[in-house]
C-alpha cells in the first residue's frame, strides 16, 4: 500500500482530550485515567471515566489497568452522592455494539428515585452555559 491509499483515522474523542486538543471538563486526571463529564449526559454529573492510553475496548484493558479504572468509577460514583446529592449512581460500559467512541469509557451517570431514568432508552440533556463547569468543579472538590 502506497501513502496515497492509507489515510490515518483521526484520534479518538478521548485521545484528543488526554492530549489537550479538545476541550472538556475534566473531573480527575493522572498518569493512567482521566474522567470527564460526557457532552451529552443522561442527568447532568454524568461521567466517563476512560484509560489515558488508547484502549478500543474492555477486553483490551491491560490488567495493570482492571484495578485503576473500576476503583476511579468507584469514587466517582460516591463522590456524586456528595456533589449532586445523588442516592447512587448507575454504571455502565458498552463494548463495540453502541458504543459511540472506540476508546474504552465507563458511564457513571448520578441517580435517584423517579428521576425518570427506565430500561435503556435514555434521553439526553444539555447544559446551560457555565453549567456544566460548575457541576464538574462540584464533582472535583468530592474527589479530592
């Protein structure tokens, strides 16, 4: 194959924001993970939590990444129920079918009774300008 015929795929949503080229608030970030709300969440504090290295999906997560990644969706998930108030969280991966970005992420998406949330038929909602720097601070200042 020539340079002609190959064209790179661009750099996944994730792999832009790890590498600061997309903007996105940013929860938690260290050497192995990053966490950041989603653009579109399903209740506003909702959170993906992702490797910083390039992982497609959970069956490619390195074993030296199992223990960091679910220990973060742990305490993103309890730190919702300091932040928003939450009574739990739900957590959630989809691996290849429906999942929208090819680089692993964990949904943690805040809940509480009648929040309206049934099956997997989710809406989605947005957030007002500034909105969602200040649920993020608030997520931010739980976690530390």
């Amino acid at each position: 194959m020539n340079s002609a015929e190959f064209t790179p795929a661009p750099l996944d949503v994730v792999c832009r924001i790890v590498a600061g080229d997309l903007p996105s608030e940013v929860v938690w970030r260290d050497a192995d993970l990053v966490a950041f709300l989603d653009h579109r969440p399903v209740f506003k504090g909702h959170v993906l939590v992702c490797p910083a290295r390039h992982v497609t999906n959970l069956p490619e997560l390195p074993d030296d990444l199992v223990a960091p990644l679910f220990t973060l969706v742990r305490r993103v998930g309890v730190a919702m129920t300091e932040a928003f108030g939450a009574q739990g969280s739900f957590t959630g991966i989809n691996t290849t079918i429906s999942q929208s970005i090819p680089h692993l992420h964990v949904h943690v998406i805040p809940r509480s009774r009648g929040d309206g949330l049934r099956g997997f038929f989710w809406p989605r909602v947005r957030y007002a300008e500034a909105e969602a720097a200040e649920y993020a601070g608030r997520l931010r200042a739980a976690l530390r």
